[in-house]
C-alpha cells in the first residue's frame, strides 16, 4: 500500500483510496518478527495470540500526510490548484472499512504487554478433517453454494453477502 502510494504521488497522482472512511492498521516488520517469535515461545501450542497494533490509521490522512511530506499539496475542490488529487475507487467484493483483530471478545493479558491471547471457537481436529474433505468434493464438482455452506457451519462469524466474486467461477457461469 505505501509503495503503491508513493509510486502514484512520484507520478503525479491521482492517489486511489478505496473508501474516505477506511482504516487500517500498521507495524514495521521489526516490530511483527519480534511480537511473533516472543508470542511463539509463550503457548504451548493451539494459542491464539493478538499483537497490540496501537490505533487503526485511516488511510485518507496516511496518503494526505504522504504527500504534504513530499512537498506538494492535496487538489482539493477549495483548493484546485493543489499538486495531487486523492481518488475514491469503492470498496472490492469482501472489504471492510475497519480490520477486525478478532471475532470474538475474549481477550486476556500475557505476561508481555504488547501480547493478548484469545480464547476462539475452533473444531476438534477430526471435524476439521471431515469439512475439509468435504470442501474439497464441492470445490472439484465447482458446487459454490455447498461451499458457502461449508463454510458458514465451519467458520464462526462468516456471513457472505452478494454473489459469489470468484472470477474463474464467474467465467465459467458465462461459459455455453
């Protein structure tokens, strides 16, 4: 995202953002590689951990602050004569505007600050083995619907909306 964004600022812009509203959050890889080996030497396996991530950004004042950092000015409709203008595209099929960390909300500390761990839904291992199985038989008969179905018994909190936006499947739909 933020190659991306200076590569269309380098450019001239316009800088595309997907939604005024969307945010994200952001670590340095140091930060991740040290959180996840320290995570990784905690639990004794089968944990599931949560890395303090600090404050979402949203997206519009990263690329605004981007481009003032660049010396130019944002091309706004009061300030036409700004250098670089922000384009919104919309959202892709399945985007959120907020990241979720977690489906549920049971969260508890660690002896590491920066280190939660969760207590998630998950299925015994055989069951999981069962539903695999069977996403693989609806996946090689290209029965979409079955693995929607699939995977709304399997996965907790998947609700899709709209059409199924898998392009091959949609190719394939159209084919006679």
């Amino acid at each position: 995202m933020i190659p991306l964004f200076h590569s269309q600022i380098k450019s001239g812009g316009p800088l595309t953002v997907t939604h005024p509203k969307i945010t994200r959050y952001f670590m340095t890889i140091p930060e991740v590689a040290q959180l996840v080996i320290q995570a990784g030497s905690m639990g004794p396996g089968g944990d599931v951990f949560v890395l303090d991530m600090g404050e979402p950004v949203k997206i519009v004042e990263l690329v605004e602050k981007m481009i003032h950092l660049s010396g130019l000015s944002v091309r706004l409709e009061k300030n036409l004569q700004g250098d670089i203008s922000i384009e919104f595209t919309g959202l892709r099929p399945g985007e959120k505007l907020y990241e979720e960390l977690l489906i549920g909300d049971d969260v508890a500390a660690t002896q590491h600050p920066m280190i939660m761990t969760a207590n998630e839904d998950h299925l015994p291992w055989d069951v999981l083995k069962g539903r695999l199985r069977e996403l693989l038989i609806a996946v090689d008969h290209d029965d979409y619907a079955r693995v929607r179905q699939i995977l709304r018994e399997t996965v907790s909190g998947y609700a899709p909306d709209g059409d199924i936006v898998d392009w091959i499947y949609q190719q394939r739909r159209l084919e006679p």
